[in-house]
C-alpha cells in the first residue's frame, strides 16, 4: 500500500468525518499542520491519533463584507493537545467569537471538499 503525503492523508481523513492530528511516538508532543518529523525534537515516529476537538480561541479577526451577513471570522485555536491552527467559527454571530472562547472543531462540506471549521462548545 502506498503511503499518502501527510497532507493528502490528513485530507482523507477529514474526508471520513475523522479530525486526526499526528503525535510523536518518542517524546509525546502532537503535531499540526501535517509533516514528517516533529518540529524541534526532528522525531519521525509520527503516528495519526484522534483529536478530542477540543479548543481555545488564542485570536480572533474578523472580515467585513458589504453585506454583514456575508462576514465570516479567521481564528487561531490551541488545540487541547497542545498545537495551534487556523480555522473560523461558525454557528454564533461573529461580533460573538473572542479570544479565550471555547470552541469544539466540526467538519463540514463545502462545495466538494471537508473543511475543519470551530463551533462554540
């Protein structure tokens, strides 16, 4: 079987409806966005494990459009397993979403691909 890059395997299996993140075998420390070796340590005894989906926002933007409705919010969440991603939350007006809030990730369809996306927990 051929492995997949780690981004491509990420991708399936979002396309599963599974949130996977990587950890290192050795040392512990999870990993995101998807490579081969973990950053600083350079283990490469990286594993896919399930994420609890649990997170922080640590900041938050918010993008204006003409229409209010159509304004959508780009956020930093710590992960409760440590690594930190960029993603939105969805689900609660944005002049809701601030930092400290806590979010639980969601993985959702748009147009034809799965996109992590956040929720207020």
């Amino acid at each position: 079987m051929r492995m997949l890059q780690p981004e491509a395997e990420w991708r399936a299996h979002l396309a599963e409806g599974r949130f996977m993140i990587q950890r290192s075998r050795s040392t512990g420390g999870h990993v995101f966005y998807p490579r081969v070796m973990e950053p600083g340590t350079g283990a490469e005894d990286l594993e896919w494990v399930s994420a609890s989906g649990a997170g922080t926002v640590h900041a938050v933007t918010i993008v204006r459009k003409k229409d209010p409705a159509d304004s959508y919010s780009v956020v930093l969440v710590d992960l409760a397993e440590g690594p930190r991603l960029m993603s939105r939350v969805d689900g609660v007006p944005v002049d809701d979403i601030h930092i400290g809030m806590a979010v639980r990730a969601s993985i959702i369809q748009e147009g034809d691909k799965p996109l992590l996306v956040f929720v207020p927990a």
